[in-house]
C-alpha cells in the first residue's frame, strides 16, 4: 500500500505542478472540468446511487450546472464565496452533532446529497479557476493553496503520531485529533512565513495573508471531515479506486473543497486578485 501511494504521489505532483504554472487557464479549467466530472461520480455514490444510469446522470447535472455557476458567480462573486463559506459553517455544525452512523439511503437522503454535492463542488471549480485566472502571481498563489493544505495534513499526520492524544471528531473519523489539528497549524504558519516572503508583502498584507491562509487550513479540516462524514454514513471506506494506494479523486481533494472557496474569497477581498 505504501509502495501504490508513493508511486502515485510520484507521478501526480510534478503532473499537477506542471497544470498549474505551465497551462492556460483555459486548458487549466477543462483539467478541473475533468477531474469535477470524477469527483461527482464518487459523490454520486456517496448520495447512495447503485445503478451507472443513475450516476451518470448525476455527473450530467454537475456539468451542465458549471456554466451557470460560472455566470453566476461573475454577476455576484461576493453572493457565491460567501454563499459557500456560510454553507461550511452550516456543515461544522452538522460534523458537531453527527453520530456517525450509517443511514439507509432514501428518496430524501438521496435529494439531500445531491443538492450538497452541487453546494461543495461547483464553488470550489469556481474558486480554482478564478485564482488560476489572475496571471503568473494567479498560479503562484494555487500552487500555494494546494503546498498549504498538504503541508497541514503532513504537520497533522506527524503531530498526531507523536502527541495525538484528544480525538477531534471521534464518532466521523477516529485517527484525527486536537493535537494533529495543532499541528496542521504551525505547518500552516511556517508556510505562510514563507510565503511572506516569495510574494514580498510587507506591513498589514503579511498579517492578512497570515490569517487566511491559517483559516484556509482550518476549513479543509472541516472539508476532510465532512468527506469521512458521507463515507461513514454509506459504510464505504474510500470514495473510489481511480488512485491507487490513494483511493478516489474526493479522497484527495475533500480538503480543498472547503479551502478553495475560502481561499479565494480571502484573496478576493484582500485585493490580491480579481
């Protein structure tokens, strides 16, 4: 297993490095356009969907929604991102009083799903493209998202093993604790430090970076979270097999669901991009 994740990790990072500093943004929006697509699959089964006719129809609603999202989100862009932020909040509430427990996919839990799926995607594709879109300072800054959250959930893996004693959420997802969370932080602060330093902000900027980037991290928590959540509650142990050793594409990019959106709203308001 160890073996299946490294080799992966091994091909993925320098693919995804290279997405994000060599292609246009279009060409970069059809990558993410592609790997949405994925992802709706895997939630599809999260929704509790069995049959392929089904599920290929829901991946159809993702993709034909995209583009309204899209208009959408550049009429209102404010309406969007803060949509999806309360929408996270709503979700740490829910993670707070979840018992965890598989639950019988009906009509309502089904509807339910689905209409959140579209709630925890779409804004994050949203959110990717519109960083990506603002040049090479764009590119920089997501390639710093996704150094950021990784960095956080190598700090939490690490601080976990070392001092994890408090569980977070014990009844969603029993390996993660406090101190793992501690962790994920200072991870955070010592990329951001860097950072600071690669983008050269100076005076009230680097205490604005600072905090976002550490609610950022903070959010993919929450992210991660909600993505174990699902799978609890349909008895699954990852969201598909698409990367070996890794599991599904939402296994992977669960965190950045959440941090996207905040991510860029952060940046959005900071003046950062546009």
């Amino acid at each position: 297993m160890l073996k299946q994740r490294l080799l992966t990790a091994f091909i993925l990072i320098p693919l995804v490095i290279w997405g994000i500093l060599g292609l246009s943004t279009h060409y970069m929006s059809l990558a993410l356009t592609a790997i949405l697509a994925v992802a709706a699959w895997e939630w599809s089964a999260l929704m509790g969907l069995k049959d392929t006719f089904s599920r290929m129809a829901y991946v159809l609603v993702q993709g034909t929604l995209l583009p309204f999202a899209m208009q959408f989100f550049e009429a209102m862009p404010f309406v969007v991102l803060g949509g999806a932020l309360i929408w996270w909040f709503g979700a740490m509430v829910w993670l707070g009083t979840s018992d965890g427990e598989a639950v019988a996919a009906g009509t309502g839990e089904v509807i339910l799903q689905g209409l959140v799926g579209i709630v925890v995607l779409q804004p994050m594709w949203i959110a990717l493209v519109t960083v990506h879109a603002n040049g090479v300072l764009g590119a920089q800054l997501l390639l710093y998202l996704l150094i950021i959250v990784s960095g956080a959930d190598s700090g939490a893996y690490m601080f976990g093993r070392l001092w994890g004693k408090n569980r977070l959420a014990p009844k969603i997802s029993p390996g993660k604790t406090w101190e793992g969370a501690y962790g994920a932080i200072f991870a955070t602060l010592l990329f951001s430090a860097a950072g600071v330093w690669w983008f050269g902000l100076k005076g009230t900027m680097i205490v604005g970076f600072v905090l976002l980037s550490v609610a950022t991290v903070m959010f993919s928590i929450v992210g991660d979270l909600w993505e174990s959540l699902l799978k609890r509650r349909r008895d699954l142990k990852d969201s598909g097999s698409i990367l070996p050793g890794h599991g599904g594409i939402l296994d992977r990019i669960d965190s950045l669901t959440a941090a996207a959106p905040v991510f860029c709203l952060g940046m959005m308001l900071q003046g950062f991009i546009e």
